[in-house]
C-alpha cells in the first residue's frame, strides 16, 4: 500500500531532523578534535561546578531526547508516545534551537558589522572567545555552529507541521 502524502511527508521531514542531530553530533565530534573548548566543570569549584554539571547532564538529556525524537515521530514504535507528547517536545526543541541559533547569527552579524562591537551580550570578542584576536578556525566554528543551531530549529518545526498534519 502506498503510504498517503501527509505520512511521506511526516517520514522525510522527520527523518531530515534525525539527519540534522546526526550532522550536529559529527560536528560536536570536529569541535573536539580540533580542540576548541567546551565548558568544564573541572577547573571550577562550589556552586559553579555544580551548575556546569548540571547543565552538562540537561545538555545530554537533551541531546537523547533530540536524536530519539525524530524516530518517534517518524516510526510506528512512535505512536506508543502520547501525540501530545511528541508534538510539545519537537515545539520545545524548535524553539530552544531556533532561539540559540537565530541569536547566535544575530550577534555574530551586529559584532562583525561593527553595528554593535559588543554584540547583543555586551562582551566583547576577548570575553567570548578569550582573545582579542581569534583564529579563523574559531571564527567559522563558532558561525557554523549558530547556523547550524537555526537549521536544527527550521527542520525541528517542519518534522512537527508534518507530524501534526498526520492523522492517526
């Protein structure tokens, strides 16, 4: 039976938000390779160690909730999990990547136009990237990360149109 347009429609837009946490998975992996930093917990002390780890335990909650939802939405083993359910989570991670992305891009633009030397975080490029005078390395990085966050929310919202569009 041929599956109508609405489910081939769920199924390649769910599956783009799979392929989309696998790309951004692959690229966490070049971050680490090329030693770019990530936040660590071990040179703190207190409550700011506490708080890194915490983050860090939400980030990977998240990161398994992200790569499992799109097969949820997009396999039959899925329709086990409330609807409502389904939907709220590929929302709440649209908004959640589309939010980091679409201020990452904005800050980057307003910082390199020279509109906002601060950007919209007030500090300046030493304060976040930890020099006055970053690689080109970190400079496409830390972009291409930004993009990638609004990709990941713009393929996050269309696996949930799709998903909501789907009668079961």
């Amino acid at each position: 039976m041929e599956p109508s347009g609405d489910l081939r429609a769920n199924r390649r837009t769910a599956y783009a938000a799979f392929a989309w946490v696998m790309v951004f998975l692959a690229w966490h992996v070049v971050w680490y390779v090329t030693g770019l930093e990530y936040p660590s917990a071990s040179g703190q002390h207190g409550a700011r160690q506490v708080v890194i780890q915490v983050f860090s335990l939400v980030v990977v909650l998240m990161v398994v909730v992200g790569a499992l939802l799109p097969l949820a939405l997009a396999q039959a083993w899925g329709r086990r999990v409330p609807r409502w359910m389904l939907l709220s989570l590929a929302w709440t991670g649209t908004v959640l990547l589309a939010a980091r992305g679409v201020s990452g891009v904005g800050d980057d633009l307003v910082r390199v136009t020279g509109i906002l030397p601060k950007g919209f975080t007030g500090l300046t490029t030493a304060q976040t990237l930890g020099t006055s005078h970053p690689s080109f390395w970190a400079l496409f990085a830390g972009g291409t990360t930004d993009v990638l966050f609004t990709v990941g929310g713009l393929t996050f919202a269309l696996a949930a149109i799709a998903y909501r569009r789907l009668r079961h």
